[in-house]
C-alpha cells in the first residue's frame, strides 16, 4: 500500500505499522492525510493479512500536532461543521475496526492529534509526549470527537477541565488520569508497544473483535450494554476458536486460534 502521506509496513505477523509523515508540518493533519487514513482503514478491515495495527507519526517531535491551522482560514458555519464531520468519520472508521489499533505517541499530539489518539483503541505514550485540546484557544472546541471520547477515558471532570483550559499535559499526567494505557522511554516505545500488540494478538481474534465491539457500547445504558455482551457471548460460543481455547486450557497446553 502506497499513500502521500502515510508509510505503512506490515511484518510477517501481520502488525501494521503505519506513519502519518509529514514530519516538516509536525503531521499536522490536512484533506490529504484524512483521506490516506480513510483509505488504510477500509482497507484494513477487509485484509485478512493485517491483524492489528500501529499509529505513530514520522519523527521524534511529534505524533499528530493538529490540524492544518492555516486552513481554518477558510471555515465558515457550514464548511466548518463539513469538516467536523469528515474528520468525525475518519475517526469513527478507526475505533470501529474489529483489529486492535495502538497509538505509539511520539510526540505533540494536540487538537486532532489528541482525537487521533483517543480513535484509537490503546495508547502508549513516549515520557517527552504532550497531549492537549487547545481549540478554545482558536475559538473553536475540539470537532473530531475530543468532547466525547475524552470523557469516556478520563471522566467528566478532568475532560472538562482539559477542554475549558486548553492545557498541555505530559505523559506522565496523562497515565495518571487513564488517558494512555503506559508510558516508555523514547527509545523502547515501539518494543513497549510491539509487545502489547503481541499480547493482543494471541488470543482468539474472533475475541477480540466480539470484545471490541461490546466496548463500544458501554457508554450506554447498562440494560443494552448487558444485551449486547450476551448476545456477543452467545455467538463467541459457537465458534471452534471458543472450543479450542477451554480445550486447551484443560489439557494444559497452548491454544491454537485459527479465528473462525
């Protein structure tokens, strides 16, 4: 797979590494890079050769600083909210993927960066990462799902505070209130986040996928997120990757996940 704006790797274990490289604009994100992304991940839903996938962004400065702010020149209310929802789906495609997505945050990840981030299913945060959401200082609030996934992952209180006050904070701030799921040094972050990759991908990917899917839908009420997991439960038991896993673990051995 060949983009403008993005390199993309895929090993023989089927771990995508995919990097937003504009690294002069800090991987600012622009229509170029939304599209890139779009693409990568329809394409990776369908492609059985990509089991899970990791995003950083090219150089050591920067995961995804924003947004191309010169472009916001041009926004009024209804090219304003278009682009909203653009960036909203992109986003969307990413946290609905049934694949792992890791985000490896190398860098500033502020604005759309940070939403990026949050798209995604994990984070690992290298120690000189930032993170923040300073639309307010442009005017604006975060557009690309910043006011309802950081809720979500850090509670109401401290997403509020981070929006209303536009702050950068640290990666050591951000493990704290649950915003990334482990910090490393700069130079083991991809080892760090190798191996959570690896972890994930052993078990039963049909599994995961269930698992993923179920949640997704715990922000809403408890009644529908506890139908959602039976029923995703009851379908995990019909498949061979569920009679292989207890098997397995009663004859003391390793699985073999075959993912049907």
């Amino acid at each position: 797979m060949s983009y403008d704006t993005l390199l993309v790797d895929v090993d023989d274990v089927g771990i995508a590494t995919v990097t937003v490289n504009r690294p002069d604009k800090l991987n600012a994100l622009n229509a170029q890079v939304m599209d890139d992304l779009d693409h990568f991940f329809e394409t990776a839903e369908r492609e059985a050769s990509i089991r899970g996938v990791i995003l950083m962004g090219a150089g050591p400065k920067s995961f995804v600083a924003g947004a191309d702010i010169a472009k916001f020149k041009e926004l009024d209310g209804a090219s304003g909210k278009a682009f909203a929802d653009r960036g909203q789906a992109v986003f969307n495609r990413i946290e609905n993927l049934p694949k792992p997505v890791i985000a490896a945050v190398n860098g500033f990840a502020l604005g759309g960066g940070s939403e990026l981030a949050l798209a995604c299913h994990l984070r690992v945060a290298s120690e000189t990462a930032v993170f923040g959401q300073p639309e307010v200082n442009l005017g604006i609030l975060p557009g690309y799902g910043g006011t309802q996934r950081l809720p979500r992952l850090v509670g109401l209180g401290i997403a509020t505070e981070l929006v209303l006050t536009g702050a950068m904070i640290t990666a050591d701030r951000a493990y704290a209130i649950g915003l990334v799921n482990a910090v490393a040094s700069p130079d083991e972050l991809m080892e760090a986040t190798r191996t959570m990759m690896a972890t994930i991908l052993s078990k039963a990917p049909l599994a995961v996928a269930k698992s993923l899917r179920a949640l997704r839908v715990a922000d809403q009420p408890l009644a529908e997120g506890l139908r959602v997991e039976a029923d995703l439960f009851g379908e995990a038991c019909d498949t061979a990757d569920f009679e292989e896993g207890v098997d397995a673990f009663l004859s003391k051995r390793k699985p073999l996940f075959r993912g049907r």
